[in-house]
C-alpha cells in the first residue's frame, strides 16, 4: 500500500509524474496512474494557470487552494 499512497501524495501536490515514476522504480504511465488514481486533485483555472506561467502566482498558492493574495 505504500506506492499507492505515495503516487496519490504525489499527484495531489502536483509533483511532475516523470518524477513520479522514476522515484517509484517504474516507467510505466499506465502503472503509474493506476497507483494514483484515487488521489483527490485541485485543477487551477485557466486564470491561475496563466497568471503561473507568467510568474505572478506562486506554486504553493495554487497548491493549497487561496488564491486571495
């Protein structure tokens, strides 16, 4: 049950699946997301998603879900 809750602890906090796999020994997407697939995800808007890209919204803001600063 270890790899299941590390790969879901992985996906909630965006941490890159590449990563993932490679720290879980794997280089299988497929096997990969079966280990996460019950992990509950916040997917940013559009909006924050740009506002990222451009530098004006840190990563731990979206990671923790207050966009009000």
């Amino acid at each position: 049950m270890v790899c299941y809750d590390w790969a879901e602890r992985a996906l909630k906090c965006g941490y890159p699946e590449r990563f993932a796999m490679e720290n879980m020994g794997h280089n299988s997407k497929a096997v990969h997301r079966a280990y996460a697939k019950r992990a509950q995800t916040k997917i940013p808007s559009l909006e924050e998603y740009e506002l990222l890209a451009e530098g004006s919204l840190q990563t731990a803001t979206l990671q923790s879900g207050n966009t009000s600063g």
